[in-house]
C-alpha cells in the first residue's frame, strides 16, 4: 500500500469543492473538556503517548554528516540525536554516565566527541564512553557508554522511543505515512537556521489547530487563509498520523483539465502532514515547508511550539536569507496572534467547561482531529 499519489488527492479536492464539504467521519465526536486539564491524564499522556512510542525527533537533513548533532527536551526527557561516524543517527539520554550533566548542548551543532563540562568524560558519536580524565579512580566502572534510546531513520526522518530498551517497529508505526512523507522529499531541505519558539495553551488544543482545515478561512481570512476554499479538505489517516488537503481558490479554474496536467498543481491545493502526536509538516514537494513541533507542558495548560522552515535550496545570498526570514516572521505572527492566542483563550476556559460536563465538539468535517483523539484515548487504554 502507498499514500493516495497526489493526482488523485486533486480529483478528490475538486469533488468535495463541488459537493461543499469535507471528507466526513461517520459522526460527530464529543471530547470532555476534563481531558484538557486533568493533571493525572496529562502525565499519562506524556509517559505513553510521549515516552512509549516513537517520536519524529529530527529530520535527516538536520544532521546531514557525521558528527552533527540536535538537543531536544521533550517529555522530561533531554536528548541528543547524532549522526555517527557509520552515517546512522543514534538518539541518546543527553545526560553524562558520571554525574548526570548535558554532554551537548545548542539545537543544532556539529562535533566529533561530546565532552562533559562537569569533569571531562568524553564520548564518541556512537555514544561510547572514549575519555575519562583519572581513570584510576573509577577501575570498576559499570558503564560504556550514553544510554540508547531505539532509534530508526525513514523517508528523511528519524525516529525514537524515548524508553531504553523498547521494540521499535518503525515501519509498522508509520504504515502509508511512509510514502506520504518520500513523496514530500524530505531528504533534499535546507533548514533556515532561525529558530521560532511560540508559547501556547495545552498541547491538544495546539494539536486541534494544526489537524483543522475547517477554521483556515475564518481565524486565517485575512492572512494564510486568503486563498483557500474552506471547509473542503481532504483528509488521509494512515494510523495515527493524518495527511490533509486544502483545496485553494485557483482549483476550480482547473476542472476540465487532469490533474496530472495541472500547470501548477501546488497552487490549486495546499498540504499538511501531521506526525502523531506532535508534529506538523505544512507544504509541497518541490517547495519549502515548514516544520513545527509541539512540547506539551509543563503542565497541562501550557505548550511550547518550535517551528523552523526548510528550503529546497541552500540559503546562500543575502536575498535568499532575507527571503526565508520575511517568511519566517509572517508564519511567527500568524501562528502566534491567531492559532496561540485562540488556543491560550480556550485553555482559560477548560475549567469552567470541565466543571459543568461540557465536552468539546468536533464535527463529522473534523476528521484529523477526531482520529488525534481516537488515538490518545486507544494508546491510553
Ligand atoms: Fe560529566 Fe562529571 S558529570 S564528567
């Protein structure tokens, strides 16, 4: 099986633009605002829909060589995914074997040993312990190395289960979302090295906006949202994760014509893939994207979102740079003072909803967000 070739997702397009909906669920679905706020089912959502299965923590091209390394803290769990010198990428506690202190530290870096601060112990980027300053003091030393976490790389990204020693089936978690993501080339980007970090309200609901094709031509009108026809989505669930389709204006103008033929088939209609459960992939193959990840916490209410866009070309000139950062700021603003603000303001009012039994509503045209809450609750059982 492959994800739906995107031809046939610009005939579906059409389709719904003609017949004024969405793909639909069966039915509606109620979500109790409770499990917005509730402190004990946060934990468990970050202990196993986080820490006990895989996680999209960096893409390929984020560490091209060996010797490249990103730090990420996720789910009280600290890492380091590095490209050793064999070409394979290896996720690591990001915590020394002596005393505990970060061996790496930025978001992105490049280095072929990871010294410890604290006292100097070494590590290769195979994680294996190679230097310890006074070795004599520890001749019974009962450790090699960093600790592993499982770790697999597919279609341009890399994988891990934030628990040592947990069975990793990688091909079995992304089942058709494999193939969505190779036909979005995520092995050929160039990442635009600044980095946009957003607070928002509990991560589901900051999860919802990025699962919602139904809002883009309301919340976004005036903004991202201006071109696209709305409410006549697509939506692809492969397991978890979820490709969706937005049909823009320019598709109708197409409509005699295979989509096959479409001039310029990225104009007619725009994408997200959402890597469950906190990863947004919004663009086409062949242009940049823009990759956006969610950390829940620290608590249940609150939620940060680290977003950085990818280029197919590297950014080498001064007008490319200013380029990529001009796209960059207006992602920042829209996200923040539309998406955050909104997620911030029904955070506010989990409580009082939760109080009186309200649940939250998602409509049969909410198919992405259904099956985001479909899957924390099969995960959490
Ligand atoms: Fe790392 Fe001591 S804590 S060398």
């Amino acid at each position: 099986m492959t994800a739906t070739p995107l031809p046939d997702l610009g005939r579906r397009l059409l389709t719904n633009v003609d017949a004024n909906h969405s793909d639909f669920a069966e039915s509606m679905m109620l979500v109790p605002a409770e499990e917005y706020r509730d402190p004990s089912r946060f934990a468990r959502e970050l202990d196993v829909v986080f820490r006990r299965n895989p996680l999209l923590v960096a893409l390929s091209c984020d560490i091209p060589n060996p010797g490249d390394f990103t730090t990420l803290d996720i789910a009280d769990r600290p890492i380091v995914v590095v490209r050793g010198e064999d070409g394979v990428a290896r996720t690591f506690l990001n915590a020394c074997r002596h005393r505990g202190r970060s061996v790496a530290e930025g978001c992105f870096g490049h280095s072929r040993r990871m010294t410890c601060p604290y006292h100097s112990w070494v590590y290769d980027t195979e994680g294996k312990l190679v230097g310890l300053p006074g070795r004599e003091g520890f001749a019974d030393l009962d450790v090699d190395g960093l600790m592993a976490y499982p770790t697999a790389e597919r279609a341009g990204a890399i994988f891990s289960i934030l628990t040592i020693g947990a069975a990793l089936d990688i091909d079995e978690w992304l089942g058709d979302m494999q193939s969505a993501l190779e036909m979005l080339n995520l092995t050929k980007l160039h990442r635009h090295d600044v980095e946009t970090k957003l607070p928002s309200g509990n991560w589901k609901a900051t999860a919802d906006g990025y699962l919602d094709g139904y809002h883009l031509g309301y919340l976004h009108r005036n903004t991202i949202g201006a071109k696209a026809i709305t409410n006549r989505n697509t939506y692809d669930l492969y397991g978890p994760h979820v490709r969706i389709g937005f049909a823009n204006k320019g598709i109708v103008d197409q409509r005699d014509v295979a989509p096959e033929d479409w001039p310029e088939p990225y104009d007619c209609f725009s994408l997200v893939h959402y890597v469950f459960p906190n990863i947004s992939i919004s663009g086409h193959p062949h242009r940049s994207l823009m990759v956006s990840r969610i950390y829940p916490g620290p608590t249940p209410g609150e939620s940060t979102v680290v977003q950085y866009q990818y280029f197919r070309e590297p950014l080498v000139t001064d007008e490319q740079r200013a380029e990529a950062e001009q796209k960059r700021q207006l992602y920042r603003d829209v996200t923040y003072e539309e998406d955050f603000l909104t997620v911030i303001d029904i955070t506010r009012h989990t409580d009082v909803l939760a109080a009186t039994g309200e649940p939250f509503r998602f409509g049969r045209n909410e198919m992405g967000n259904q099956n985001l809450h479909r899957w924390i609750s099969r995960l959490l059982a």
